[in-house]
C-alpha cells in the first residue's frame, strides 16, 4: 500500500515543478527580449536599407544585410579615429587610476603617518563633489593649461579615484599583518612588499577596478562634450551625437555608428562580468 | 603626459623604499607623503579648488556679452533663488527623479527576483540583465531618439497597432520627459538588477527554509523575509539613482536639448546652457552650488549604506 502511494502522490508534485520551472522560464524569457529590443531593432536597422526602415509596418527582419553601411559610418562619420582616441583615453585613465589608487590604499592601510584620519576623510569629501557642478573652473583651469582639445584635458583631471583607494583599501586590510613582518624579514621593504605581495593578494580587486574605471571612462559624455571639437580629439561618445546631427534621416547610418560605440564595452561585460559586478556592487555610483 | 607622471612615481619610490629602515618614523612618513602624492595634488586641482571657485563665482554677475563681471555679493544667488527658470529646473529634475526611480527600483527588484533562481542558463539570463550597465548615456539616447522617432518609431507603431493615437513623443511637452525617462529608466536597469541581486545572494538560505517549514507562502516570504533584508540595498539603490537623476545630462543633451518649452530643462542641463551657451557664468555656478548642496545631502545618506555595506556586509 505504502509503495504504491509514494509515486502516485509524487507525480503531481514533480508535474507542478515543471510547470513552475516552465512559468519561470517564460517570464525570464519576455524579460530578456523586452530589455534586449532596443539593442536588437538598432542593429536591424543599422543592417537595413534606409528605405526599408521608412516602410510601413516596419520589418524587424533583415533580408538583405548591407555591410556597407559599416564602411560608411567610419569613412563620413570618422568613427576609427573617435574608437582610437576612446581607447588611448579610457586606458590611460584605468591605468591613472589603478596606479594611484594602489599607492594611496597601500599608504592608508599599511602606513602610520600624522593626519591619516583628516586625510581620510578629505579622500571621502572629494566623492561629494559632482563633476557637473564644477564644470565652469575646471573648463577655465584645463584652459588655462592650454589642454582644450588635447588627450591631457581629457584624461589628467580623472588619474584619481577616491572610490578605487577605498576599494582597494578594503582589500588590502584584509592581508595578513604577519606577512608585512615576515616580507620585512626576507629584507623587502615597502614598495617590494607592495608589488610582490600585497597587489598580487588583491588582484580580484584590483581587476575590478579597472575594469570598473574603463567602463565609466569609456561612456564619459558631458566633459569631452565640453573641451573638444576637433575631431583629432573627440571620443566616440561625442562622434556618435555629431553623427546624429549631421545625419539625422540616415538612419541605418546612425544605427551603424551606434553598434560600433557600443561593442567594445558590451565585449567588455561579457568577458569580465565578474569584475564588474565587483565593481558595482561595492557602492559605486554609475554616471 | 600621464604617462610620464605614472613613470616618475613609480621610479621616485624604490629610492623611499631603500632608505626605510633607516629611520622607521620619518621615512613612513615621508613614504606616506610621496604614496598620496599623486591623489591629494589631483583632487586639490580638480575637485576643491574648483569647489571653492564655484562659490565664489556665484559672486560675480557677468554682463550680457560674457566680457566682464563685476562683484554682486549674495545678490546673484538670491536672483537664482528667486528666478522662475530656476524653480522650474528644480521641478523638472525632482519630476524626472520621480518618474525614474521608482519605476526603477520595481523593475530592478522584479527582474532580481526573477533570476535569483537555480535554474540552467540562469547565467544568460543574468548576464542579459545587467547588459544596459555597459550601454553609454550617448549610445541609449542615440537608440531611443530611433525607437521613439514619430515616423519610423517601434513604439508608436505598437500604439497604432493596440488602437491608440501615436505620440509625438519628444515634441509634445506632456510627453518629452516622460520618454526621456522611459530611456532613462532602460539605461539604469542594469545597474539596479546587480545591485539589488548580489542583495539576494546575501540572505540566508535557512531563513527561507524556516520561513517555509512555519507555512509561509510565496508571497508571505516575499514581504516578511527577503524585502526586510533586501531593505539596506534598496535603500542604497534608491539614493544611487536619485543622485544619478539629479547629474543626468546627456540623455536630455542628445534627446531633447532641455525642449521643448524647457519642459526637459534639468538642472545639470541648466548649467550647460547658461555656463557655456549665454556665458552667463555666474547664474551657472550658483546654480552649480545649488546642485552641490542637494548631491551633498544624498551623498551623506548614502555614506551611512555604505559604512554598513562595508563594515557588516560580506
């Protein structure tokens, strides 16, 4: 009797989980494709004839995929050259970053020093200032430096990041004290300590930081907005809204240019998506 | 040029670092010095100072050609205060903040609870989610400008097709800032699903365990566990989003230059126009430090998460 129970009272049970898994799965999916339409209809139509995309009803299909429209945005939108300046900008930022952050989380974790304290907390003050609400001096100083339109004006005034030192900072506390003692012992000082032991130990951070200020670097729009306008220096954040502006019916064109500003930093999420997340959840501020 | 300056640290500081022994205190100290070097000259140069010179930039009214300024006292800031452009800056970016955050916040926690499930491929899902996090302001402005267009627009093609009238979406001045939010809102999903799932992943497993054996359903669990748990993150979340509201300028700069009848006309996008545009410098550096004090005060509320987040998080 017992036996013969058992399958027939599980049945229902593992019946209602597939239905619930399948329920799961179908929210999950009309999620995904709602969240992912405006990426796929930009690369629909960046593929479609300008005349196909006027057409009524609209075909979200492609039938005909015309590369050409590719070729074009670099030649007339100059977009190789803003994907350039984009990429020499964000690397030496991430690098400006990482290096500084390294060295002032190295010195607030492992070095006792007057004022530490103070110095802290004016590290933390700097993240309460919005970029946007110093744009006025800040266009005057880098002006005044003779940097409107250089790569220096658009990567010096962001080599520093209060946020990375303190998730560095976090990372770095949770090294061992006794390794410094034994490190002290083998005779490295400081900067061997530093480079060999502590950044090694915390490169999960590390990566996270840099994969964090690339991201932002890369989609910074209001700064190189303001002290470029030559196209030898313009990011390619600021080259897609000149696209749109001198091309604002070619839509395929601007859809194009679109896929291309997107890709390298969409590449980006997928392969260091860990990273990132690190990055973000570790209360950082997206903008 | 950064280049050099990265070189020169990082060739300055084995010399230090030989010399440690020496004298422990000193050299620390010394060490200390040339390690935050680099951030305390940055930050000084390109967050205090021009802190400092905003405030005091709102002292000086500039003449109408942007030529010369002359001296005003407080009399500028109180004229921003008092001016009409002003208010309604402020209640278009309050507006904005209002229509995206919470709309935000619920979509974010849905999409969360949806994939914070042990399911196969939950991993595609995830990585789906978070994809508007890599997505630029320029380049979501650039995609929904598209979606939005009153011709070839897929939205009003969906709203023709259910029976509705079509909507001259950035046009209208009723609906200008609501399709900048809808952007705004898709633009910011990312971010909100990461943060509000790693949330997730911080509550206990036997919590929901013993929430079940005590007869809990679904929806009990929902209100009675993972929300009161889930509070710390969406309380970080909510702030995030709100300070992003009030920074945000290039979905307006690329979608409706703060049009039409300045219906669009966000603080930041306030200060843009009147900075560089009328080389009114004054308006826009008090202006400027109307958004300092509001950002400071959501950054103070934000400080306290993260002091918890970093202290007795995971």
């Amino acid at each position: 009797m017992a036996t013969s129970a058992r399958p027939a009272r599980k049945r229902p049970i593992r019946i209602g989980r597939l239905l619930g898994e399948a329920a799961q799965y179908a929210a999950l999916t009309i999620a995904a494709a709602i969240i992912l339409t405006p990426i796929y209809i930009t690369v629909v139509y960046s593929l479609q004839p300008v005349e196909e995309i006027f057409s009524y009803p609209p075909n979200l299909l492609v039938t005909d995929p015309q590369w050409d429209t590719y070729k074009r945005a670099f030649e007339t939108g100059s977009l190789g050259r803003y994907l350039v300046n984009s990429f020499i900008v964000a690397t030496a930022i991430t690098a400006g970053q990482v290096i500084t952050s390294v060295l002032a989380a190295y010195a607030f974790a492992f070095l006792r020093f007057p004022f530490r304290n103070l110095l802290f907390v004016a590290f933390l003050a700097s993240l309460m200032v919005p970029w946007e609400v110093t744009i006025i001096p800040n266009y005057q100083t880098i002006s005044t430096f003779g940097w409107l339109d250089s790569y220096q004006g658009l990567i010096v005034p962001f080599l520093a990041t209060a946020f990375g030192t303190f998730l560095l900072r976090q990372a770095f506390l949770t090294v061992p004290r006794d390794l410094r003692d034994a490190a002290a012992m083998d005779g490295y000082g400081h900067i061997g300590f530093m480079l060999q032991v502590v950044v090694p130990l915390s490169r999960a951070a590390v990566g996270a930081l840099a994969v964090f200020s690339f991201l932002l670097a890369w989609n910074q729009y209001l700064w190189p907005l303001l002290i470029t306008n030559d196209d030898d220096y313009r990011t390619v954040q600021i080259g897609l809204k000149a696209l749109v502006s001198s091309n604002i019916d070619e839509f395929n064109l601007v859809m194009a240019g679109t896929v291309i500003a997107a890709a390298p930093i969409l590449a980006l999420l997928i392969l260091f998506q860990k990273q990132l997340i690190r990055g973000l959840t570790s209360g950082a501020i997206k903008g | 040029m950064d280049e050099v300056t990265a070189a020169e640290v990082t060739i300055a500081l084995p010399k230090a670092a030989g010399r440690w022994r020496a004298r422990p205190r000193v050299k620390e100290m010394a060490l200390a010095l040339v390690l935050l070097g680099p951030s305390i000259a940055l930050f000084s140069t390109f967050a205090f100072y021009p802190l400092v010179k905003t405030f005091y930039l709102g002292f000086f009214r500039s003449d109408p050609f942007g030529l010369s300024s002359n001296y005003v006292g407080l009399d500028q800031y109180i004229d921003v205060l008092r001016s009409n452009g002003f208010h309604r800056s402020l209640l278009t970016t309050g507006l904005f903040a209002l229509f995206t955050v919470p709309t935000g916040l619920v979509l974010g926690l849905g999409l969360a609870l949806l994939a914070h499930q042990k399911l196969r491929g939950i991993v595609v899902y995830r990585t789906i989610f978070s994809s508007t996090v890599a997505t630029s302001v320029a380049v979501a402005s650039v995609m929904w400008l598209t979606l939005l267009n009153p011709s070839i627009g897929i939205i009003n093609y969906g709203l023709k097709e259910s029976g509705f009238e079509a909507v001259n979406w950035l046009g209208d001045p009723d609906w200008a800032l609501p399709a900048v939010s809808l952007t705004t809102v898709w633009l910011n999903l990312g971010f909100t699903f990461i943060v509000i799932l790693a949330g997730l992943q911080t509550i206990p497993e036997e919590l929901h365990e013993s929430a079940k054996i005590d007869g809990a359903g679904a929806v009990s669990r929902l209100f009675n566990v993972t929300l009161p748990m889930l509070s710390p993150t969406l309380l970080f979340a909510v702030v995030v989003l709100t300070i992003n509201a009030f920074q945000s300028f290039g979905q307006i700069d690329i979608l409706t230059q703060g049009g039409p009848l300045d219906r669009t006309n966000v603080l930041v996008y306030s200060i843009y126009t009147e900075g560089f545009r009328n080389f009114n410098e004054g308006v826009a550096a008090a202006q400027g430090v109307a958004l300092f004090l509001i950002v400071l005060v959501l950054t103070l509320i934000q400080f306290r998460f993260l002091e918890r987040r970093v202290f007795y998080g995971n």
